[in-house]
C-alpha cells in the first residue's frame, strides 16, 4: 500500500487511509489499473503476433481439450515392424524409411510415428546410414 498523494495531514495519521477507501468503493481501485480479479485472468488481454508453430500447438490443445470433454479416445498407435514381420528395416529400403522422415527432412519422433523404443533405435540408425550414403537427404532443400 502507498501513502496518498499531497502532504500528510494532522501529523500522519491518514497515510494508511488509502486501503480504506478502497474497500468502502468495493475495490475499484483494482478494476482501475487492469485487475484481472474479475476477467478471469489474462485470457481477454490481446496478444502480440503468434508463430505458426504457437498456434498449431494451441490448436492442438483446444482440439485434445474438445475431445477429452466428449469422452473421446485416441487409439493407441502400434509399431509397424512389430505388427508386421515381413517389413524390414535397411538403409536400403528407402521408400520405407522416407514413411518416417518429414517434409522437412527430419526423423518423426516415436509419438508421432508410433514405432517402439527398439525399432525406432535401429530406424535412426538405418536413417543416419542412408544420408551418408546419399540415399536420403539431411534437409529439405537437398530434396
């Protein structure tokens, strides 16, 4: 709390007044400098320019939160080299492997490919070999 403006009157006694006033108004003075007490937060703020990438994540999150309140589940994603045994991962399978590179010519994560833990180990590695080899490009513009 700040002392009121202007010289103190009668000795100092009013200097703490100013919390006073403040509850008799039902707390306008929070209100007056942006409060958000009765906004609910910064969610009617207006923000700065958002990136691409800011808003497919929000995106994302809007539409998990949409789903989730339906009741909806997503079904679990299942590794394609352990479903099927006939699939073999090599380096020089390249139309295999580019099932697992993005357009922009990086690995896709477990997450989003569904591979396990071992067959996305040995994919890195069958990646890394057909770059260096020149099967594959490290980046989009070599595509």
């Amino acid at each position: 709390m700040t002392a009121p403006s202007g010289p103190p009157r009668g000795g100092g006694a009013d200097i703490g007044s100013g919390g006073d006033r403040d509850r008799e108004r039902g707390g306008d003075r929070d209100r007056e400098r942006g409060g958000d007490r009765e906004r609910g937060g910064d969610r009617d703020r207006p923000r700065g320019a958002w990136s691409v990438k800011a808003r497919l994540r929000a995106a994302a999150r809007k539409k998990a939160r949409r789903a989730k309140q339906k009741g909806m589940f997503q079904r679990r994603k299942v590794c394609r080299f352990c479903a099927d045994k006939s699939a073999v991962l090599e380096y020089k399978e390249v139309k295999t492997l580019r099932l697992f590179i993005s357009e922009t010519g990086k690995m896709t994560p477990r997450r989003i490919s569904g591979t396990c833990a071992k067959h996305q180990r040995k994919l890195a590695v069958c990646i890394k070999r057909a770059r260096h080899i020149a099967f594959l490009p490290y980046a989009a513009g070599h595509m």
